[in-house]
C-alpha cells in the first residue's frame, strides 16, 4: 500500500554531535530536491541559522525525522504526543534500536518517503500519574519506553517498594521487595533498560505491561509481565526515603515523603516509519545478535 508522501517535514536531532550542521544542511538539500520543506526545532537552530523553526502548535507538518540515537527519537517521541505526527528515526548514535535508517541511508530513506514506500508501526505508550499521601493526582508524565522509580541518593543504597494492581476484579498487592528499584516498561520498552535489568524481550503488538525489579535483593523476586488492561502502584515501603521518577531515562522528577507512581497503558500512540523488508524480528539478530547462528553476518 503507498501512502501520501510527506510535504513538510520536522526534524530533532540530538544536540553537540559532531558535523551537525553539515548533517542538518545535507537532510535539508536532500529533502527540498525531493519536493519536501523542512522545519528545524529552536534548540538546533543555532546549527542551521537560515532554517525555518519548528513550531508544532502555529504550523502542520507531515511527518517528524529524528537525527540522533535511540535517546533523541524517545524526546521526538513525546514531542509529538497529541499531534498524530508519525517518526522516522534517522540513527546517528549507537545502537538505534528504534530508528529505520542510518546516516548513509538518509537519501535512499527520503526517496522511499517521496515514493510513499513506507509503512505505519504503531506503538502504545505508558502514563504515570503522581499520587500525594492522601492519593490524589499531582501531575503525569508520558513515556514510549519506561518509567523507573528508584533512590534518589547516589550512594549504592538500596530500597523498599510497595507494589499494587488494580483494573481488576478489587486492587490487590503484588508485594514488596527490596533492590535498586523498578522499571515499568512498555513492550517497545522491553529490549531497554528492562532487558539489561534481566527482563524479557516482548513484541510490540503484544498489549501488556513489564514490572522488572533492579537488582532485587531476594531470589523470590522476578519479572512480571501483566495485561495493559491493569494499573501498577508502586510507594516507598518507608515514607522517609526519597525516590526519583525516571522517564525514558531522560526526564526526572523527585517524589515526595509518601508519594506514589501510578503506572498504566496511555491513550495515545506513536507511530513510528519503517520500510518494507524491515520487522521486528530482523532487528533483533542486527541490532542485538539475538540468535545469530555463527557466518549468518548481520
């Protein structure tokens, strides 16, 4: 199936990296022979100084292009939450995971945009809300990947955590444990931080939520893969601990004495571009090895 090509594209790239304005300035040559007009976001405005500025509330674009790894399509990630906006993530980092195309492949991957050869992977997201001593909602926060809660001091200390479910028949206690913290992660999230952690490797398509303890101090303690249907608490076990709320490993808020992070599916998506011939699967064995047979070269 082609698709409508795009006519006006954004582009977030990841700041300080080396060449940036050649790089902005071949994305914005090569897209404008291609018919496409090109917005750059106000942070690397300084790196192509003639550009027109990204502006997602005064103008329309088409589709966002994220320069950078992994990092930067996550901040693109959320930057087009609640504009329907899809991603095509370009990796100029390490390993880009998340993203469709190299820093070589920039020109094939805009001839295929302008060919409408490209195709819509839908991803869901995360919500966490924070819930004061009394329960009721502080703030919230989005996320593609995860949300880690964990000790707010840089000293090798551990913690207490609570944990509850609820969507269910009643709310009920999924335990304690004592460690590092926990991740809560999405399925897109689960070849992160939560397969560091020890997690599983889930699909996209599949509608569940990750619970993986960092390093847990008990052999009791393991992954918990539950239905995105259901809701997870998570609050000190000590009220006078503090602990910080991660988001994507990016953004950071400190909770409260008696805070809690209520974690759950998110009613937006992320739509993210791949070309045909790409999957999950082969991303896997490229990006992770994950079950390359020895002389398979990828």
């Amino acid at each position: 199936m082609t698709r409508q090509p795009p006519r006006r594209v954004g582009v977030i790239a990841r700041e300080r990296q080396p060449g940036l304005d050649a790089l902005l300035d071949h994305i914005r040559r090569a897209a404008e022979a291609r018919g496409m007009e090109v917005r750059f976001e106000q942070a690397i405005a300084d790196y192509a100084p003639d550009a027109a500025a990204l502006d997602l509330e005064r103008e329309k674009v088409d589709m966002i292009i994220s320069l950078g790894g992994d990092g930067t399509l996550l901040r693109a990630a959320r930057t087009v939450l609640g504009h329907g906006l899809p991603l095509l993530g370009v990796n100029t980092g390490n390993l880009g995971f998340l993203t469709s195309a190299g820093e070589d492949q920039i020109e094939s991957a805009l001839d295929r945009l302008a060919a409408g050869d490209y195709f819509l992977d839908q991803r869901f997201t995360l919500k966490a809300c924070v819930l004061d001593a009394d329960g009721n909602e502080v703030d919230e926060h989005h996320a593609l990947n995860d949300f880690v809660v964990h000790k707010a001091a840089v000293a090798a200390r551990v913690t207490r955590l609570d944990l509850w479910v609820e969507g269910g028949i009643r709310r009920e206690e999924i335990g304690s444990f004592s460690g590092d913290g926990v991740i809560l992660s999405s399925p897109t999230g689960s070849t992160a931080y939560s397969l560091s952690a020890g997690g599983p490797i889930v699909h996209p398509t599949m509608e569940c939520l990750l619970v993986t303890p960092i390093c847990p101090h008990t052999l009791a303690v393991r992954p918990l893969v539950i239905p995105a249907t259901r809701k997870v608490t998570i609050r000190a076990a000590d009220p006078d601990q503090d602990l910080i709320l991660t988001v994507d490993g990016q953004e950071v808020r400190g909770l409260g004495h008696g805070d809690a992070v209520r974690v759950e599916k998110g009613d937006q998506q992320v739509e993210l571009v791949r070309f045909p011939g790409q999957s999950f699967f082969s991303t896997l064995r490229r990006k992770l090895n994950w079950a390359v047979r020895s002389g398979d070269g990828v």
